[in-house]
C-alpha cells in the first residue's frame, strides 16, 4: 500500500477548503457536478462543474487511502446473503455481508447469480476487510459452493 503525502504537497496552489468542500459533498450526497456548482456559486465561488469532476477524479483515491487508516474492523462474524433488486428498471442480484452489529462489511452488484459471482464478492470483501473466522450463509448452493472453494478454509 502506497503512503499517503503530505497536504502542503497535494494542494499545493490551490483553495483545499473548497475542494474538499466540493468532493465531501459529492461522496456524502451524491450530488451532480452542476449542483455543486451551482451551490458554489450561491456561496460566491465561481467554478465550473468540470473542474469539480477534474477535483474528485484526482483527490478521492487519496482520500479513500487516508479514511482507510481509521475504519473500524468489523464485527467478529458475517452474515451474507443475496437479494433481487430493481436498479434503473433492470432486475440484479445484491450481495450484502454484514457483521454482527449490522453494519455493512461490503456488498456486491451483479446481473448474474452463481458461484464465480459469489466467489467475486467473498474475494473483495475479504480485500477490504480483514477476514472473519464465521460467516453465516443462506441456503443458496453457489455461496456455500465458493466458501468451500476457498483455500482459507472458512
């Protein structure tokens, strides 16, 4: 993992008030690049909203790599399970796992339903955070199918 810079070198010229501004709400609230600036300029910050896109394009994976530093390690043992969902009128199927306190360890977003996609998601929440010694599982064959297919021997 690559260490984080010091501020005075990332910022260096600009206004990091208001690009942090910018890209927190962005992240926070999902608002358009427009929004923003349009509440930039309500502020009497005149920006443009290319620039905001340019601001979260090249800050937010430095910004990920300092948050991770202080995320909380999950709960002792997941529960993961997969749901059907409607996103943008087409049916996908959600891979949530969460923790004993009900916080969400990590999810999944896919249009396929099977052990390579469970598989895909095991692998990138096991990425994120460190791994759990229980996970509790639905009756779905595919999740269980990757689990034993994992050489950690979950």
């Amino acid at each position: 993992m690559r260490q984080c810079e010091p501020l005075d070198s990332i910022f260096k010229g600009r206004h990091f008030e208001i690009i942090i501004l910018c890209i927190r709400w962005y992240l926070s609230f999902e608002l358009s690049f427009r929004d923003l600036a349009s509440i930039m300029a309500e502020r009497g910050i005149s920006v443009a909203h290319s620039t905001i896109l340019r601001w979260v394009q090249h800050f937010t994976p430095e910004f990920e790599r300092r948050w991770q530093r202080f995320g909380r390690s999950v709960g002792g043992s997941w529960r993961m399970d997969e749901t059907y969902i409607k996103v943008r009128c087409q049916w996908a199927y959600l891979y949530p796992a969460v923790d004993k306190a009900a916080s969400t360890v990590d999810f999944f977003l896919s249009a396929n339903r099977d052990v390579n996609t469970a598989e895909a998601f095991l692998r990138k929440a096991r990425k994120s955070t460190r791994t759990p010694p229980k996970i509790t599982l639905d009756a779905y064959q595919a999740s269980h199918s990757s689990c034993a297919r994992d050489e950690g021997g979950w």
